[in-house]
C-alpha cells in the first residue's frame, strides 16, 4: 500500500469513528479558543491606572521663603489629586504602612517633614536635595511595580520642574537688577578705562624720566667712588704728620721751658749788676772774668737758639709747601709769627750777647781805665737783656701755645677727617645702591608702564564687555513663559515605529507560537502509532506525518483567520502571516510526530520542552537582556524563531526576517522528520522481526 491510499486510510477510520473525530475536531480548536481568551483583550497597561491604589502621605510641615509661606508637599498633593494619574489615596502614616502591610497599596508615596524646608535651600551656599519617599509593594504585581515606578519618575521630574520654575523666575527677577547693575558697571568702567589711559600715560612720561637720569646717577655712583678715594689719601697724610705736629707741641714747650729758665737766671742777674755797681771795686776784677764767660756762654745758647728758631721758621715753611691746607685754619699763622718773633729776639739776644762777651772782656781787660762807664754799660745791657729775654719768654709762650692749638687742631682735624672718610664710604655705598634701584626702578618702571598698558587694554574690553552685556540683559524676555521654558526646556516628541494598537499585540507572537504546538501535541492523543502489517517504515513515517501534518495545517489556517480576521489583529503582511503560520505548524509536527512515537513519556518530554522555551526565547524579555548561557541556548530553540518570525510578519513588516526565520525552522523540520523516520524504521524493523518469529512458531 502507497503513502497516499495509507493517508486516505488513516482519514478514512478518522471519519468513522464519532469520538475521536469529535476529540480532533476539539484539537483543533484549542489553539483557536487559546488565542481568543488570551487575544481578545483590546486595553494596554496604562489605560486604567487609576485604578490602581497608591497611598500618599503629607508629613510637610512647610517653610518661610524671603518671608512668605511656602508648602512643596501641600502643591504636589494639590497637582496629584488634579491629575489622578493613579489611584491615589490620601492617608496618613500609620494608615499608609497597614495598607502595605495588608497588601491594600501597591504604592506608598511620602512627603517628609522637611520636604519644603529642603525646597528653599536651593540657592544657599550648600542646598539640600529634596527627598520624595516611596515604597513598592512589588511582590502583588512585578508590572504593577514598572509602572507605578515610572509613574513616580514623571512625578519626581514634575515637581523638579515646578520647583526650577519657581527659582527661575526668582532669578529672572534678579536679573532685571543684575541688568541696572551692568548699566551702572559700564558706566564705571568707562571712568575706570579713562583713569587706567591717564595711569599709563603718566608710567610712561615715569619710565622716560627714569631712564632719562640713569646716566646722572651712574655719574654721581663715580664721582662717590672719587671722593671715598681722595678721602681716604687725605686721612692717610693727616694720620702720617699728627706725629710731626706733636713733637713740634712738645718742642716748642720745652723752647719755653728754657726761655723761662734764661730769664730767671737774667732777673737774677739784674740785682747783681746793681751791686756789682755798687761794690764794683770789691768784686770786680775777680767777677769779670766770671762775666765774661758767662757772657760768652751766653752768646752762644743764644746763637744756637736763633739757629734753632731759624730752623723752626724754615720747617714750617717746608709744612706749608707741604700741606697748603694749613693756611685755611688760623693756627699755624699764630705758630708762625710766634716763631719769628722767637727768632727775632734770638737774633737780638744773640747779637746782644756779642756785645756783652766783648764789653765783659773788655771790662776784664781794661778793667781799671774803664770800671765806670763799663759797669754802667753792663747794667744797661743787663737790663735791655732783660727785657729781650722776657720778649722771648713770651713769644716762646706764644709758639708753645699756637702749637698745642696747632697740635689739638691736628687731632680734631684728623678725626673731622676720619668722620669724613666714613661719610664719604656711607655716601659711596649709598650712591651705589642708589645706581642699582634706580637700574631696577627702571627696570619696574618699564614693567610698570607695559602692565599700566594692559591694564588700560583690558579696562577697555571690560567697559565694551559690560556694555555689551548691558545690552544683552536689557533684551532678555524675563516673563513666565520664559522661566518655564527655561525651567524645563526640553519637551519629548514621541513617535512610534512599528507600534502596537493594543497590548495583546506585542504577546500574539508568542501565543500564536504556543498555542500551535500546544494544540498538535493534543492532537498527537489522537493518533494510532501503530504500524500497519505489510506496510514499509517509510509509508507507515509518511502517513503518520502527512497526517499530523494535514491537522497541523487545518490548525493554523483556523487560528490565522480567527485571530487576524474576528479578532482583528492589525498584521503589517497578511500572506505571509498565514503562510508563516502554516510552516511553524509543520514543523512543530514533525517535533511532535518524533517525540510522540515514544508514548507519553514523548509527550511529557513536549510539554517540558515547551515549559523550557517559554521564558528564553523573546516571549518576556528580549533574548538581548538574558544571561550569556540562557541567550546561547535561546539560539537551539524553535520557539526563538517562531516567535522572532511573527513579530517580523505582525508589526515589524520585515519579509525577509521572516524568510531567515523559516530557514531556521526548515532545519528543525528537516532533522526531526529525519529521526521520526528513524524511529519508524527501527520500530518496522522490530515489528517484522516479531511476526517472523510468530510464524515460525
């Protein structure tokens, strides 16, 4: 018997038998009631969220701001309750936590105390973020959970926005006087730029002048140096002759000394020749020749004093060639006329001694022709001696005392010196640190006129910058309107590609998938595996499976037409929708067809095999954000391209995904038709072997 009298066969004892026809007929519409019960449904999950029960508690005490009342969490009630976006609850705490606790909520919202406090530190030093608590009562509903979690992210960023609104146009009102500000800031940097050009124009006549008078200053650093030198040489020659000076005091003491010595012996002398006149006959003969000696005696300590004053009168000639400075003082012209004085009188004393030596000897010699007229001769020279003496007693004091003043003059003249050599040291030091800051003043000075100058530029720029910016402010829009803007200024456009009408959109793909293998693996109970006596494995493989296939075939094209034309599926491409359909189908039966020939514990295997795929294989989550493993398992699933090929035939309008999805599907046809075949054929095997061995018994 062929494959196609089998088939006709295997129809032919389906029709006739009542209770499994009705059984398949039933099969059949499992996937179609499967569909209707899960597809049927034409709201989303947002179109009745007001009913979902979400408490909200206001614990804000509210705030003061610049001394007006303000209360954040009594607003976000206000616009909650105006909006009813959820279906909020009004509670208080202790009521809130019960509702959680008793699973009534499945959202808890609470203001805290210092919600509003929080609220008016936004422009402080330090602002405190706002903290807007809720709690999930995730484990009623994971959904639910999403979406009252997104509810409160737009809520979070409504009242973000109403906050940043209210501050902008606090700020906008700022500006306004921020605006005034930069008028009155213009204005002053105008002035400002004015005075910094006159700064620089007076740093710059500074710099000239500065550097005009470097030369005069390094000049008058030489001439310093000049004067500490020829400072320096006069205090080394004062110091070199003070021990001159001071010998020449001391002489001319002792030349006083002396004077005074000779006139004490002459005034001694006077009252002798007196008696000598007197008793000129009782001592004459033998006192002359005492006269005379000692009148010779004296003629020459005379003659050596007049060469000694001579010398003196001399040496001081030499000191003035010397030192021409001397004449400036008056001391040395009172040391010098004392001195001629001295050796004036040395000169008479020393010619009148002559005299004497020769009258005392001409007295010794003609002693008895001319007593009388010699003694009076003698008491007369005597007496001029006398007074000579005493003339040079006191021109003697004169030179002793011009040359102690000459003496003390020197010493105050050295030190005046000396005082004068530091000076000169102090001014030469001064001077040179005075050469080297004025090298540096203008060396500032030039820095000081290139600053002054970018000061004037950038005085300039600030005075056009705050003009400018004065203008800008002016013309800004500072109305509500423009604080909301600037408040939230990005609104979402939304737009949709491939969107989906209705909820039930996005899961038809994954039930469409489901409920075809589900209904072949029913219809599988239906099916009598055994095979027929006298028929090849590979008839009995084929009529089985053309005769799942057929069902499967008749499934998709009642579950297609349901769904796409009472339910009114919106499908971007509708023949390939059915043809799509058609090819899952026959490839889920041959899945089944293998795993069915052994029994139910095949079917049971299906059933965990289905179990395996429903949560891995893009029905739930995008394969994408499943784990590494679970995304490479996911890649040996039918399931995976099942349901990727609806989604590209019902919303994504993509034929050519849906023909690389069919290619994947082709190859699960192909290998478990292949080993349904070999389980066929082993089984024929057995079974002939079997009857073979009946009959030989």
């Amino acid at each position: 018997m062929n494959v196609f009298n089998l088939v006709a066969v295997e129809f032919s004892k389906l029709a006739a038998n009542k209770a499994i026809l009705f059984s398949v007929i039933g099969a059949l519409l499992v996937p179609v009631v499967y569909g209707m019960i899960l597809l049927n449904a034409k709201w989303g999950p947002y179109d009745n969220l007001s009913n979902l029960p979400v408490a909200v508690v206001n614990n804000d005490h509210g705030a003061l701001k610049d001394g007006e009342p303000l209360n954040v969490g009594s607003e976000l009630v206000a616009s909650l309750r105006e909006k009813n976006s959820l279906g909020f609850e009004f509670v208080n705490s202790t009521e809130a936590m019960r509702g959680l606790e008793e699973n009534k909520y499945y959202l808890a919202i609470v203001i805290p105390e210092d919600f509003s406090q929080r609220a008016v530190t936004v422009l402080d030093a330090d602002p405190t973020k706002l903290e807007l608590e809720y709690i999930q009562n995730e484990g009623l509903n994971f959904l639910a959970s999403k979406v009252t979690e997104s509810a409160m992210v737009q809520i979070r960023e409504s009242l973000a926005n109403s906050i940043t609104e209210t501050y902008v146009a606090t700020m906008f009102s700022s500006l306004e006087e921020v605006a005034e500000g930069f008028e009155k800031a213009a204005d002053g940097s105008k002035q400002l730029a004015e005075g910094t050009t006159q700064l620089h124009d007076g740093t710059n006549e500074l710099n000239a002048s500065v550097t005009a008078k470097m030369g005069d200053i390094s000049k008058l650093a030489d001439g310093t140096k000049q004067l500490k030198e020829g400072t320096g040489v006069l205090l080394n020659s004062l110091q070199g002759k003070s021990g001159d000076i001071s010998k020449l005091a001391n002489g001319s003491q002792e030349l006083h000394a002396g004077t005074l010595q000779i006139l004490a012996g002459l005034e001694k002398a006077e009252p002798g020749s007196k008696k000598i006149r007197d008793g000129l006959y009782d001592r004459l003969i033998p006192g002359s020749a005492a006269v005379a000696d000692g009148a010779t005696a004296i003629q020459r300590g005379s003659a050596q004093l007049a060469a000694g004053a001579q010398e003196l009168v001399n040496g001081l000639e030499e000191y003035k060639k010397a030192n021409p400075t001397v004449l400036v003082g008056p001391y040395y012209k009172q040391i010098q006329d004392g001195a001629n004085k001295i050796l004036a009188g040395l000169n008479t004393l020393s010619s009148k001694s002559i005299g004497l030596a020769d009258g005392a000897h001409k007295v010794s010699n003609g002693l008895a022709d001319s007593v009388g007229p010699g003694v009076v001769a003698l008491n007369d020279g005597l007496n001029q001696l006398v007074v000579g003496q005493r003339q040079i007693v006191n021109g003697a004091k004169q030179v002793a005392d011009g040359n102690a003043q000459v003496n003390k003059g020197w010493a105050d003249l050295t030190q005046g010196v000396t005082q004068l050599d530091s000076g000169a040291a102090q001014i030469y030091s001064g001077n040179q640190a005075v050469n080297e800051g004025w090298k540096t003043l203008a060396a500032g000075t030039s820095q000081l006129n290139e600053g002054a100058g970018k000061v004037n530029d950038g005085s300039q720029q600030l005075a056009s910058g705050l003009k400018e910016g004065e203008e800008k402010t002016s013309e800004l829009n500072l109305e509500k309107e423009n604080a909301q803007m600037f408040s939230s200024p990005v609104e979402l456009v939304a737009d949709k590609k491939n969107g989906y009408q209705f909820y039930r959109d996005s899961t038809a793909p994954y039930i469409l998938t489901l409920s075809l293998m589900v209904g072949i693996l029913i219809m599988s109970l239906f099916i009598n595996f055994q095979k027929p006596q006298f028929v090849s494995s590979f008839s009995w493989f084929a009529a089985k499976y053309v005769k799942l296939a057929s069902l499967a075939i008749l499934q998709a094209i009642i579950v297609t037409n349901v769904v796409y034309f009472g339910l009114d599926l919106k499908v971007t491409n509708p023949l390939m929708f059915f043809f799509f359909a058609i090819f899952v189908s026959v490839t889920f039966a041959a899945i089944v067809l293998f795993l069915a020939t052994f029994g139910n514990i095949g079917r049971f295997i299906a059933v965990a095999f289905i179990v395996l795929q429903l949560s891995i294989t893009g029905a739930n989550l995008p394969i994408e954000m499943l784990p590494e493993f679970y995304q490479n398992v996911s890649n040996f699933l039918p399931f995976t391209y099942a349901i990727a090929g609806f989604k590209s035939v019902i919303s994504l309008d993509h034929p050519t995904a849906a023909f690389h999805n069919i290619g994947f599907l082709a190859s699960y046809l192909v290998v478990f038709a292949g080993l349904a075949y070999m389980v066929f054929f082993i089984k024929g095997r057995l079974n002939s072997r079997n009857y073979n061995q009946e009959l030989a018994v």
